[in-house]
C-alpha cells in the first residue's frame, strides 16, 4: 500500500521554526522526486520546494529563503525545515513524490499536516 504520511505541523508564533516530516512507504522512494506543496484557505495549492532523488532542490521564490527541503533515502523521508515563519505561511502542508517512468507519471500525495501561524 503506498502511503505518504505527514507529520511535525502544528501552532507557532511569527518568527519561529517548525520542520516538517514526510515518511513514504510501498514506493521505491529514491525513485522519486518529493516535495511540499501548501494550501491556504481560499487558495489555490502552491509548490513550495521539491528535492530530487539525489538532493538537487528547487524552492517557490517566496520561501527559498526561509525553508530548506531535504531528504534521507535510506529512512523513505523527506523533511521541510521551516525558519522565520510569518502568519501567511498558514496552510495545510502537502507532502508529494513523482516518478517518471517511459509509461506515464506516478504522482503520491499525502493527507496533509496543518501548519497555524500566530501573529
């Protein structure tokens, strides 16, 4: 059974940090491209970073200097390291992994973690 299961969201005051895990199962998780993606009430979901299998990482330019996406192949989790955190960063966190094959495309989502800042 594949499974994407988010952990680590929660409530935090402007300013502070909050790290994000995603923990994959039944996949071949260095296979696949992970990343986080976020929905705001209202609001249309929106990449926040992804890492490829072998670390290169690609950042939403409003949050590439406050997040960092890493990986650990070797326990199937992706993390969101989340610094500096402001009350628009409230949303629910979506943790995703993608893996292009020559037959088409996997796309894995997780159930998402909710994320509150407080101003």
């Amino acid at each position: 059974q594949v499974q994407l299961v988010e952990s680590g969201g929660g409530l935090v005051q402007a300013g502070g940090s909050l790290r994000l895990s995603c923990a994959a199962s039944g996949i071949t998780f260095s296979s696949y491209v992970m990343g986080w993606y976020r929905q705001a009430p209202g609001k249309q979901r929106e990449l926040v970073a992804t890492v490829t299998n072998v670390g290169y990482t690609k950042y939403s330019d409003s949050m590439k200097d406050r997040f960092t996406i890493s990986r650990d192949n070797a326990k199937n989790t992706v993390y969101l390291q989340m610094n500096s955190l402001k009350p628009e960063d409230t949303a629910v966190y979506y943790c995703n992994g993608v893996k292009t094959t020559a037959w088409g495309k996997d796309d894995v989502w997780g159930q998402g973690t909710q994320v509150t800042v407080s101003s």
